[in-house]
C-alpha cells in the first residue's frame, strides 16, 4: 500500500507509490547520455573556458591577475536583476510591484570543460563553497538585499544553459513567500516543542540510520524521509547555525568532503544525472535565530512535474527513500 509522508520542517506531502516502486538503478541514465568527463578538457566556443574570458563580466578570479585561475566569479550576462537603483514598491489595484533590484553572478567553479563538482577533488569543491560564501557575503552587505539564494543547475532538465561547471548567486530586494512560509513552520515548531526541527531531524536520521548516505564530523547527509522524488536528499550541519554564509572554514571543509562524495555517488550510480543543488540559508536580515538552520537540498531532474503536482502541491515519488540511500550507500566506487 502507498504512503503519504509529510516533511516534518516544510510540512510538505509526498505519495510513496510503492505500487509503483522501481528498484534504485532504473533511476540511472541511459549509455547513451554523454558524461561531463567524456567531453573535450577545453571548448573554444565556451565563453567560462581558460583563454575566452569575457573579462567586462568579470568580479573576481582566484588567483588574482593569473591568466590559470582556479575558480572566476562574472556578472550574468542576461542578469534577472540590475545592480543599479533602488528597491521601489507600488501597488496599484491588482498590480503589485518592485523594481527589480538586485544582483545576479555566476561562479565558475573550475577552469576545465569537462569538470563537474563530483570529479573535482574535495578541495577543489571546498574552493567553490569558500566563493559562494565570500560573494554571498559581499552581497549581503548591500543594505537593499532581504535573501541571496546560491544554486547550482546540472545538465538541460534542471535548466543548465551552459554545460560548463557553474554555480548562481542571485540577490532579492524581498524574502519569497516560499522561503518565508519555511520560516513560519520551522517558528511554529519550535515554539510546540522548544527546540530547532532541523536538529531534531537530523538527531532522528542519525538514530535510525535507514536514510543516512554519508556523514562526517559536520555533517550530515540523508535521502529524505518524505522525498519530494527519488533521491531528493538534504545535508545538514550538526551545528545549529541559520545562515551558510557564517560557517567557519574547517566547516567547509567538511561540507565539501560531504557535497563531494554525495555527488560522486550520484554521478557514477546514476550515470551524471542532472540535478538542481540550493543552499537554503535565512533571510540576510534575520540571523541567528534559534529555529532556522541553514541546509543544502538536492533535486535530482529524473522525472517531471505533472498537473497533479502543479494542482496540489503534493508529489507523487515511485522511489522508497530508504532502498534509495541503501543503494548510494552500498556503491562500490
Ligand atoms: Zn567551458
Ligand atoms: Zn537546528
């Protein structure tokens, strides 16, 4: 029989359709999928390539001035918001606007073509985090920004336009209704039971074990137990902290022990997959609170949303969560 399990922080549903339930490995990609590592070191057409610079895009580069850097941060080209001006609000009638004020970069997380975060080393992966980070700092010190949003697209189903390894920063002049309905939840819990539910799902995940894929010193990673679609995983720091953009180095060391093996798993169980990474941090202007806990989600763009999922909100997964984690677990790679 199906299950419908709720997310104890987002309270969103899911329908387990065991019915439906496909052992892990039909999730894989087919042969025929070319793999980030199977394309050419170098792309003379691609413009986050050593030696095609578009250097009035640029904001930075590590090492600075060095014509083989490790990572480069540019402006989007076709940004979705502009740098300039400031946040004005209008309504009128049923119109309800704000000009759209903001900042928009990309991070170019390596100088190869054929590069993906789970073939990088960890400190490579732990080079691209420290420059979400630092970006993500400077934009928040722009006192016209409410909520920085940093994700990552992989491959055309998750809405890529560039194969190259890369990563966005976006900058909101307002927290999202979304992001601020996770709020409201994660308030209401902890004002029922006096603690953090991030902490307490994590403390349940730990114990039960079913779900856990990796964990080390600072974190943890596990498929969701209400899993939105296969593999939908979280990895959350043990320690209690709101936002990603105060995490201290050795921390991000080990998150990019964690992101990395995560992904390396994904990529060689499931043949480079195409997925959607967010880090979800609090508003900029709302730091230190007892109940938010900042944490990374990965979406894996292995089927697509239906009316059903567009009319109700609840999704419908064919994966079982704990056969799931059992298979990245038990990957011999
Ligand atoms: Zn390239
Ligand atoms: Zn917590």
């Amino acid at each position: 029989m199906s299950e419908l399990r709720q997310n104890l922080a987002t309270k969103d549903w899911v329908i387990i359709a065991s019915e439906r339930a496909k052992r892990p490995n039909y999730y894989a990609e087919t042969d025929k999928k070319t793999l980030t590592e199977d394309r050419a070191e170098h792309d003379p057409k691609c413009p986050f390539c050593l030696g095609n610079e578009e250097l009035d895009l640029e904001i930075e580069r590590l090492p600075a001035g060095e014509a083989q850097w490790q990572t480069r941060v540019v402006r989007n080209k076709y940004p979705a918001l502009q740098a300039e001006g400031w946040p004005e609000r209008s309504s009128v009638g049923t119109q309800h606007y704000i000009t759209g004020v903001g900042h928009h970069e990309v991070v170019v997380e390596h100088p190869q073509h054929n590069k993906t975060l789970a073939l990088m080393s960890p400190n490579e992966v732990y080079q691209a985090l420290a420059t979400y980070q630092r970006r993500g700092r400077k934009i928040a010190e722009d006192p016209r920004m409410e909520q920085i949003i940093i994700f990552k697209n992989h491959g055309d189903r998750a809405g890529a336009s560039l194969t190259h390894s890369h990563s966005q920063i976006i900058g909101l002049p307002v927290v999202p209704g979304n992001i601020r309905h996770r709020i409201e939840e994660a308030q209401r819990y902890f004002d029922d039971m006096g603690e953090c539910v991030f902490c307490t799902m994590v403390n349940d995940e730990l114990m039960r074990k079913e779900r856990l894929v990796f964990t080390n010193e600072h974190f943890v990673v596990f498929v969701l137990y209400a899993a939105l679609s296969p593999f939908h995983m979280w990895i959350v720091p043990r320690k209690h902290r709101s936002s990603f953009l105060d995490v201290p180095p050795a921390e991000l060391a080990s998150l990019g022990e964690a992101l990395q093996y995560t992904l390396k798993r994904i990529y060689f169980g499931l043949n480079d997959p195409d997925y959607n990474l967010i880090i979800r941090s609090t508003p900029v202007k709302e730091t230190g609170q007892t109940y938010l806990h900042w944490y990374i989600s990965i979406v894996l763009r292995l089927s697509r949303m239906a009316g059903f999922e567009l009319g109700s909100g609840v999704y419908i997964n064919p994966a079982i969560s704990e056969e799931s984690a059992a298979f990245l677990r038990d990957l011999k790679i």
